[in-house]
C-alpha cells in the first residue's frame, strides 16, 4: 500500500500496484466512502484494510473495531467507481498539442505521398 495523496478534506489516495488498484478514501460527516478503481479486494481484505486505515489515523478509531460490512453498525460504504480519476488540464493540454501535431505529421506525410504517386502516374504515361 502506498499513499499517493492526501488533502485537507479527509480525502487520501492508495495505490496497490500488485492488484493494479487505486483507491480512494473520503472522511464524510456520516461515514467513510472507499472507491476503488477495480473489484480486486476480497471481503477479508476490505476489512483489513479499514482497519489499517484506523490504526495509521486516516479514519476514525472507532474504526478499528471494524468486522464486516454486513454486521456493522459503522457507516462505511466500499464502491467500485474510477469517475474520480480524471487527468489534470495540462495533461490534457499536452495530449491536445501532441494529438493536433501527430495529425499535421500525418495528413502532410499522405499528401506528400499521394503527389509522389501522381507524379509517378503522370511521368509513365
């Protein structure tokens, strides 16, 4: 497990490069909300896992008490969801100006090559 990053909202990124997992973890008013990026953890493991999260101070200790999601009286919510993975406006950006020049490269490579087959046609004929 490895943080990646955390806010001052109560909000902390996970990264399990083992499972190709990213999770994010949201201290809420009524709760705690976990999103994961893929269905990877096994019910054991999400229940280690929050109490990990107790015992290293990201949520509550009252978390530590954790032993399921179906006998707990804790609010806890673990969903599968990666629409919080969105690329930040300069990557975006950049992919913009590396698309936008891959297609002048293109469109002026098969110009180029369309003249050179005209050229060839019109020269044998």
């Amino acid at each position: 497990m490895r943080v990646l990053k955390s806010t001052d909202d109560g909000q902390f990124e996970f990264c399990f490069p083992t499972t190709d997992t990213l999770l994010l973890v949201q201290r809420l008013p009524h709760g705690v909300l976990i999103r994961a990026t893929r269905d990877t953890f096994s019910e054991c493991r999400k229940v280690s896992f929050i109490r990990e999260l107790a015992a290293e101070g990201f949520i509550d200790d009252c978390y530590r008490l954790f032993s399921g999601f179906d006998q707990s009286i804790l609010p806890i919510r673990w969903c599968i969801d990666y629409s919080w993975l969105k690329p930040g406006r300069i990557a975006q950006a950049r992919t913009n100006y590396f698309m936008i020049k891959l297609l002048m490269f293109a469109g002026l490579l098969w110009l180029s090559l369309m003249t050179a087959l005209l050229l060839r046609v019109l020269d044998k004929s």
